[in-house]
C-alpha cells in the first residue's frame, strides 16, 4: 500500500475466535512493542474496510488454484508473485502423483506426472485403465494404469503398486542445507522460482539470492549449487508431499482422490 508495510491481524479462526472487542487491545500491544509498526486490526464478522484493498497481499479467494489461504480478504497481488507463478509449475502443482513404497509414498518425477495427468483424463472416458512404456524410470518397458483402483502394474513381471493423485494447494518446497547438519526452507517466491528452474532443467543458467548469498550452477542430478561468493558447494533438496500421509487406506482403494490443504 502507499503506507508502507502494514501488518495486518484478525480473528479469523475456526477453532476459536477472539472477540473483536479484543482486536483494538492487540493493536496497542504490537504497535507499543514494536515501534513504527503500522497494524490494522479487521474482524471477520465485519465487512473489509475499503481502503486495505489496496493492500499488496496473499490470495485468499477460496477455490482459487492460486489461493494459499482460504480466507475472506480481498488484496490486490503483487507483480512478483504472479510472475512467479509460471505455467510449467501451476500445471506441475495441479496434478501430483505419488506411488507407494513400503508404508511410504513417493512422488514421481515431474514429466511422469504429467504424463500420468494425461493417461487418467483419457482413461475417464474409456475403461479406467491406461497402458505406457514412456516413464521416464522405465523406457520401452510397458506398465498398465488401472486409475479407478489406484494400481501400477509392471506388465512384464506381473508386480503391481499402488498410486494416488493428490489434487489442491501445493507449494513447491525446497531446502537449503546451509552448515553440513541443518536444513533451512527457502521463502514462497524463491520455492517456485526453483521449481521453474528444475522443470525446465535451467540447471547451472539459472541464479538465486538467498541470505545475502548468490547461489548459482545448480545442479538437479546431484541437487547441488554453489554460492558467488565462496567456494561453498551447498546441498539442496526438493521436499516430497508428506501431509497426506494420514489418507484412508479404503479410499485409496476405491480410487478416491485425495485433497490436501496446506
């Protein structure tokens, strides 16, 4: 907004919420604690003030594919984060696929899920059940889809696995291991803008400012980088979807889709 950055409070909670009667006590409290902090306290049981619309901020449209809250405020979005948001990653986000391994699951390599994105659409219209021989882990060798059931099937050896297709908000999310032991999450905006790298294998073309540090020459294949500035050569890591770990076994049976919310 033309005042800056504001931060703004509410008593949006589905669990329980504070009294709006409380909301101007909070403000005095931030703003006393914080000196020139600009705090707006809204209600949600009260319409938005017509000025915060103006506010730069997340989207909260429910049912947006873009949405990473489900709330009831209006902000407007700020260019960088809908630069971010490139077609190759929104189309990646939209359709994950995970297989089982043991009592685990993992994801597929992005150019297998949307292969397997395509399958399942045209498997709707037919039988339910698609056959391939182009995932990227197997070339030439045939594998059948049996997407109602949730079931890969290696049609050579007859060994099957189950699968699931997760639909919702995800965000790509990445790690830096930055002292050899501990892992540190990048913010939103530098998640996607390696997500972008890593599905079009920019590799090594491709820079980042992170911490004060130019981290650039990323390689996918080992998920390394480098820093600028030093002769560090820093670890990173694409985190697979583990909040839906809790999915009903019954309803990956059935073919059910899960949904996830994060």
């Amino acid at each position: 907004s033309g005042m800056g950055n504001v931060l703004v409070v509410d008593n949006d909670s589905g669990t329980y919420r504070p009294s709006p009667d409380d909301l101007p006590l909070l403000r005095k409290v931030l703003e006393m604690n914080f000196p020139g902090l600009q705090v707006r306290a809204l209600s949600v049981l009260e319409e938005q003030p017509d000025d915060t619309k103006d506010f730069i901020g997340p989207n909260e449209v429910p049912k947006d594919r873009h949405c990473v809250y489900a709330g009831q405020w209006k902000w407007k979005t700020s260019e960088a984060e809908s630069a971010a948001i490139m077609p190759t990653v929104t189309e990646a986000c939209l359709g994950i696929w995970e297989w089982q391994s043991g009592r685990s699951w993992r994801r597929y390599r992005p150019e297998d899920e949307q292969l397997l994105e395509r399958l399942s659409k045209l498997a709707d219209a037919t039988s339910g059940r698609m056959s391939t021989q182009e995932l990227s882990f197997a070339k030439g060798q045939s594998y059948e889809f049996d997407f109602a059931s949730g079931i890969q099937l290696n049609q050579v050896s007859g060994r099957g696995r189950r699968i699931r297709n997760i639909q919702g908000s995800y965000i790509p999310a990445w790690e830096v291991r930055t002292d050899g032991a501990h892992w540190v999450a990048l913010g939103y905006l530098d998640s996607i803008s390696l997500e972008n790298a890593y599905l079009s294998e920019a590799g090594g073309s491709f820079e980042l400012r992170w911490k004060k540090r130019q981290l650039h020459n990323f390689d996918f294949a080992r998920m390394e980088c480098s820093d600028a500035n030093s002769t560090d050569c820093l670890r990173i890591r694409r985190l697979q979807s583990t909040a839906v770990d809790d999915v009903p076994v019954d309803a990956s049976k059935t073919g059910a889709r899960a949904r996830v919310s994060v």
